[in-house]
C-alpha cells in the first residue's frame, strides 16, 4: 500500500488515527507503518461489540479415571509406542509466555526451578521427554512455539544446551502469530508512533501459527497423524504419554485432554464439561458457584480440571482452520502513544484479542477426559510463592525423585 491507498483504507474502517504522526517519520518508519498496517487483521477488531454467545446447559464429564487406566494400561501402551515407533506422533510445546510473574525478565521456560544446581523448566521437561524417547529408540518431533518477544533468546537457550540431548533436527521453533490491540471503542493502538500495537493471538491461535510459519508441511513429509500440544507452565508435564495417546485413539473420541481431580471448588483451572453434550472447558472464574460447589456423595460433581495437555488428530486441526475459532476480549494493561507520548498504564486501558485452545476442543466435538495423578503430573508455576508457585512445584518434583 502507498500512504493515499492506506489512508483511504483506514478512513473507511474508522482507524485514520494510525496516520496521525506519518509526517513526523524518517522514510524506513513510515515504510514500517506501512508495512504494519497492511498486514493488521483489521477484522478482529469489527467482532468488539459483538454480543458474547451464551452458554448453553452444562453438564458434567465422564472421565476415563485413574482405575479405569490402570487396568488397561498394557493395551493403551502398546498401542501409544507403536504409534510413536512409526513417527506418528509429535509434540508442540506453547513457550511463548515470559516470567514476569515469577519475577523473571526472560522466556518462562529458562527460570530455574533447582536449589542446589541449574534445572531450567525447559530441562526438567525435556527429561520427561526422553524418558518416552528411551522406550522407543526413537525420537518424535518437538515443535517450539515462541512469541515475537522471547523467539531469538529461547532458540538461543535450546542451542546453549545442545538441546539438553536431544537431536537439533527434531527441534523446530516457530513464532505465534499477533492480533490488534485497542482501547475499549475499538480503536487501534499505537505501540510507536511507526508501529501497530500487536500481542500474541493467545494460546488458540498455535496451530494456525505452525501452518502459517510453514511447518505443517513438515508433519506432512513426515506422515505424523497426531500432536501432543502442551504448555511450558507444568514441570512434572509427562509429553506424548504412551498411555494417552493409546487410550484416545482407541476410545474414538476426536480428541484426548489430561484432567486432575481440582483440589477444591475454588481451585483457578479451567474444568471439562459437556455443553448440549459436546465438549466444552469452563474457565473457572465462569462457572457458576451452584455448579461450582455442587457435590455428590462427597465428591465434586463438576471436578476434573484440565492441565494444558491435549491430544489432536492432525487432520481435525485442520478443520478448525477453516472454522474460524472465536476470538475473547482481555482486557489489559497496553503500552501504546497518547498525544504523541509512548504510555504505560497501570490499570486496564484496552482489549487484547485471544483465541483459546479450549475452544479448539469444543470445535473436535467429542474428547476423553482422561484422569492423572496430581502429584505426578501437575505441578504448574505460575506464581512465585503460595499455591501453583514455584515452591509447590519444587515440593512436587523432590517428591516425584527429581534431584534439585
């Protein structure tokens, strides 16, 4: 676009305001504006006052329990390791987020989550990881996905630590891809006075972030039907269970997600439910508190909550790329230009536009709730101390054998 095109462009959608310092630029930072502009997706922004879909009667799931697995883990194995034998399997692992909550400046995945050695997140996964490898002889693919922010300093940590034993090959990054920012009218934001303001499309938007970074066509030549998608946030996260992915082909539901038991109804994770029957996660500052506390022989009816570990079939991904997953408002806190200052705000000044991978499994239509041992295999760090931190999480891999 030349600057008479974009104006035009941007009069018609009500956002001229992008133009407001052209004049002000060097020729390399209006040719950035440019640039930025039109590849904006200025669509998002028209769904702001769009009317949030009401949720339809909720029920609760029936998961495969950890009884029920036990008793049929040699079946599901046998089944699991034969796909990952046959390279049928790989894994994606979302690794966009940074460790400001934990008080870190850099890449979550690089906090180092030892006492008496280094042990960074990332390597305490990656040891979970060869520990499947080791049973098959054989190693999947790792797909990274990193942010604009952190994607230069992660790959660099990965080839730091030769990728803590694993071959390079199997290793690939690749960015997540970004949506507008705005403020509550639904203007567009500025991050520089010669650039958008773009964020991360949120932890939805990966599998459309891997095809468009070119990769999908690399789980084609390799013939892999199924990925293990992830999250960095889970020390004791167990990747490509053979178990798992054994009992959710043979299930023959369209997808797989790893539940625990929530630890109380107050507990912050996101629960699996049914929704008019199909699938659906209910994020827990939505579930309705009679839902929410609602017990049945002592035990928590709505109860299962998810762990950011799901199971896809290759060729239903694809279909949600046509599907168009919906996207949320999140209001946030976004830097941006004002009267010609760059700003900070301290309080919630515009919308962020995320998709979420939970609506990617209520788009399969059906999937297995399948249950784990908390203590095993959810220890997440989210927070610095109290619960979900980085001392629960320490606490939680001492117990699990895990020296630090």
């Amino acid at each position: 676009m030349n600057f008479e095109r974009t104006k035009l462009f941007l009069e018609d959608r009500g956002q001229a305001h992008l133009l407001e310092y052209y004049e002000e630029l060097s020729e390399a930072e209006r040719k950035q504006l440019l640039e930025d502009i039109e590849n904006t997706n200025f669509s998002i922004v028209k769904k702001l006052h769009t009317q949030a879909k009401k949720r339809g009667k909720l029920s609760p799931v029936t998961a495969a329990t950890v009884q029920d697995i036990m008793r049929r883990k040699s079946n599901f194995e046998t089944v699991g390791l034969n796909l990952l034998s046959e390279g049928k399997v790989a894994a994606v692992l979302l690794a966009g987020g940074q460790g400001s909550r934990l008080g870190f400046a850099k890449p979550k995945g690089m906090f180092n989550i030892g006492e008496t050695r280094e042990l960074s997140i990332f390597e305490q996964q990656m040891n979970n990881i060869q520990e499947v490898t080791a049973r098959t002889g054989r190693h999947f693919l790792l797909l990274v996905m990193t942010s604009v922010e952190n994607h230069d300093e992660t790959v660099k940590f990965f080839e730091d630590h030769n990728c803590f034993g694993y071959p390079r090959d199997r290793v690939k990054f690749f960015k997540q891809d970004v949506a507008p920012t705005c403020d509550f009218e639904g203007k567009i934001y500025l991050n520089e006075k010669h650039r958008v303001s773009l964020a991360p499309n949120g932890n939805g938007g990966w599998y459309s972030s891997l095809v468009n970074s070119g990769l999908s066509r690399v789980l084609e030549r390799e013939n892999v039907e199924w990925l293990n998608v992830y999250s960095v946030d889970n020390v004791l996260q167990r990747i490509c269970d053979p178990a798992f992915i054994g009992a959710t082909v043979l299930s023959g539901f369209r997808c797989g997600a790893k539940v625990v038991k929530k630890a109380c109804a107050d507990e912050k994770v996101g629960v699996l439910c049914l929704e008019k029957g199909k699938p659906t996660i209910v994020e827990y500052y939505e579930m309705p508190d009679e839902l929410k506390n609602k017990k049945k022989k002592g035990e928590l009816v709505y109860r299962y909550g998810v762990t950011l570990n799901y199971l896809f079939n290759v060729h239903d991904l694809n279909l949600t790329l046509s599907g168009k997953l919906p996207y949320h408002l999140a209001k946030k806190a976004i830097p941006h230009i004002e009267n010609g200052e760059r700003v900070i705000p301290t309080e919630p000044c515009g919308y962020k536009f995320e998709t979420l991978v939970v609506d990617m499994v209520a788009h399969m239509g059906s999937c297995l709730a399948y249950e784990v041992e908390r203590d095993k295999e959810f220890a997440p760090v989210k927070n610095a101390t109290g619960p979900d931190s980085v001392e629960s999480a320490r606490e939680l891999l001492k117990q699990n054998g895990v020296i630090l």
